[in-house]
C-alpha cells in the first residue's frame, strides 16, 4: 500500500508544482492603484483581471495593450527580449475618498494648523493614468501618486494666487470652490476625475482676531492663475559656520518644471539645479516618505549660497 502511494504521489508532485501562479490585484478600500514590481516573466503565472478593473504590463517604459477582465497566461515567449515587468492595476469603477493635506502658509500671517480636507476620484482614462504613472516614475507609490498631485496642485495654486490667511478662514467655501475647478482641469488630462473636494472645518479663530476682521470684505480674491512670481516668503536662516552633511546620491526627490513631476532625483542633482538658478527657494519638492510638497528652502541641507 505505502508503495502504491509513492507511486500515486511522484505522479500528482509535477502537476502541482506546474501549477501557474495566479497575479491578482488586492485594492484596499478607497484605492485605485495597485502593482507587482519586476514581477519574473520566467515564472509560469496568469494574470486575473476581475471586473471593474483594467491592467498593463509595463516593459522598459512601454506599456502593453490594456488587460480586461478575464484570465492571461503570461507566456514569456509571447514577450520577447525581457525577463521581467511591472504589472500596472487600475480600479476603474470605483470613486475613491481620500484625504489631502497642504504645506502651504501664508508669508504675512501664519495659519494655526495646516489646511486639509478630503477628495474624492475615480479614472476615466485608464491609459492616461498608465502613461503618467511611467512618466513619473512612481508605479512604486500607487495612490500616494494621487495624492501627490491633489497636494502639488493645491500648494502651487495658493502660492501663485497668494492666498491669504485671511481668505482661508474667512472665505472656505469660495476657496474650496477654486481649488476644486483648478484640479478637476489637471486632474483630467491625467485620466482622472475630481467628483469632490472639501476643505476641513477650521476653529473658530480667536475674539480678538474676529474683532480684528469686522471690516473684512465679503468678495472673493481668486483670480485666474497669474504669470508673475509669488509674493515673497520669510526664507529659513542659515548659519553659514554651521557643517553640512554630504549631499546623498540616493534618487529619493521629486520637483517639478513647466508643470510636469520630475524625478526621481538625488540631493546631488537637487544642489546642482539650485547652483545653476533652476530651482528657486519657493519652488516645490517632495522627498520619499514625506506627506506634503515643500518649498525648496525648507530643506536645510540645501546651500542657497
């Protein structure tokens, strides 16, 4: 009998271990991005399209043809002249709620706390999305790439516009009407649509502060996006005795130039771009792990000499 087993058993061992694994995307709630990096083509594996969602093989920045719902063997031999890809997953039936936080403050008078609230998205244009994603260069940070976005757009638009803390709490709805137009228009043209964004609700500011703006004006100030600089900021000081630390060679920084997100750069790069005049001390940059963008001159590290 044991030998009839071991004999059953070396037969069933092939067909298990042949077994092609399965690729499937595990969206979170509120989530519309989801990927395998450097995923072994070599491996027998099918790709699991469920429902509702689209995905895209992404092969020395080029992108296949998209995967609908359904099941696809990935045979290496229909992709030649590679071993391995990111497999790019788009949830695009879901409108996604999320939360936005801005590093802006005004130059004249600080706010208390950072202005945040929600948003709300769903992908329209699964292509576009795929397309920006590997022009980004951020297929590794799905929907922190989203927020990104929401963030930089907010940020820049209340710099150029030189929001005031005056406007913000004293003119939210106004404002977040504003800001939902101007990121519903970039938002667009990157696959996605902004069903809703909301501003926080702020503390009431202080008796003597709403004594102090009695004579405030009721008219919105938002005009459209100006071509002149923003208004001046305090800059941070720095001691010029002060050591710095060697500048890293780690690509872990994002700017951003004519509108597009480039990156990802290292400090040494970040430096030389400061040193040539092209990055300037209120433009944006963001760095690995951070939650907002900041302006460039919040980075210490940085000779603005």
């Amino acid at each position: 009998m044991k030998g009839l087993f071991d004999t059953l058993l070396n037969k069933i061992r092939p067909i298990v271990s042949a077994r092609p694994r399965i690729l499937a995307a595990h969206f979170p709630p509120d989530s519309l991005l989801y990927h395998y990096s450097q995923y072994n083509l070599l491996e027998s594996s099918t790709l699991h399209i469920d429902a509702g969602q689209v995905a895209y093989l992404i092969i020395n920045e080029q992108y296949t043809p998209a995967y609908r719902e359904g099941e696809y063997p990935l045979d290496p031999d229909n992709i030649p002249q590679t071993e391995t890809a990111d497999i790019l997953f788009l949830n695009i039936v879901t409108i996604a709620n999320r939360l936005w936080q801005s590093a802006y403050q005004p130059s004249q008078r600080p706010l208390d706390q950072p202005l945040s609230g929600t948003y709300s998205v769903s992908i329209h244009d699964a292509d576009a999305v795929c397309r920006t994603v590997i022009e980004h260069q951020a297929i590794n940070l799905d929907d922190d790439l989203i927020d990104q976005w929401v963030s930089y757009t907010i940020d820049h638009t209340l710099i150029n516009e030189h929001i005031s803390a005056d406007d913000i709490e004293n003119q939210a709805e106004a404002l977040q009407n504003f800001l939902k137009a101007r990121l519903r228009t970039q938002l667009n043209a990157q696959g996605l649509t902004l069903h809703d964004l909301r501003i926080g609700r702020r503390p009431p500011a202080a008796k003597a502060e709403r004594e102090r703006r009695v004579a405030y004006t009721e008219t919105p100030v938002f005009a459209p996006a100006r071509e002149a600089a923003p208004a001046a900021s305090a800059t941070i000081a720095i001691n010029d005795d002060t050591p710095r630390s060697p500048l890293s060679e780690d690509k872990i920084y994002y700017r951003v130039h004519h509108g597009q997100q480039i990156g990802p750069l290292s400090a040494l790069d970040i430096q030389k771009l400061i040193d040539e005049g092209q990055i300037l001390a209120r433009d944006l940059l963001w760095q690995k792990g951070m939650t907002a963008w900041l302006p460039a001159q919040a980075f210490s590290h940085f000779n603005w000499n």
